[in-house]
C-alpha cells in the first residue's frame, strides 16, 4: 500500500486520512497536512483507519498536531498501530475527544 494524506471537510471540522505506513519517511507529509490545513478549521481529526504501520516519526508527527491545535484527536487507530500507541503512552492523549 502507498502512503497517503488526504482530507475531508464538513463545516469547521476536517478530517485527515492517512493511509499506508506512517513513518520516518512520510510524518512529514502528514506533519504539513496537518499544520497547512489547520488554518481556518475549529476541528482537527487524523483518521487512521487504512495506517498499517507507525514508528516514532509518525508518532512524533501526531502529537505535533496535538500541540499546535487545541480541538484534536486521532480515530480509528487498530492493530499494531494501536498497539504501539497504547504502548508509547500517547493513545489516551491522542484519542481524547476536543473540549
């Protein structure tokens, strides 16, 4: 599977897919997504449904977006993605719903 980054929006709200292995090759791709996109939108949320892969990069890249906008949260983690979220102590964190 190829990475990719796309997005959806409704309303304030915009949803960034990521698909494929998020890692030290392609967090930046989601990091500039995520920052380019932010701009204008009351809601952030990474959707990783079709991520089959993560590494610290990746990570690193989520919790970027954590820190820069205060209304987001990442769904649909499974596998061993969640796995290595659970295990990094970054899942709650990332999964919590924005005030």
């Amino acid at each position: 599977m190829t990475f990719s980054v796309s997005t959806r929006r409704d309303g304030d709200t915009l949803t960034v897919r990521v698909a494929g292995d998020l890692d030290l090759a392609t967090a930046d791709e989601l990091a500039q997504a995520v920052a380019a996109a932010g701009e204008g939108y009351q809601e952030i949320v990474v959707d990783l449904a079709d991520t089959r892969f993560i590494d610290s990069a990746g990570i690193n890249a989520l919790l970027r977006g954590r820190r820069t906008h205060q209304r987001y949260h990442v769904i649909n983690a499974t596998g061993i993605v969640l796995d290595v979220l659970r295990l990094g102590g970054v899942w709650e964190h990332l999964s919590e719903p924005p005030r």
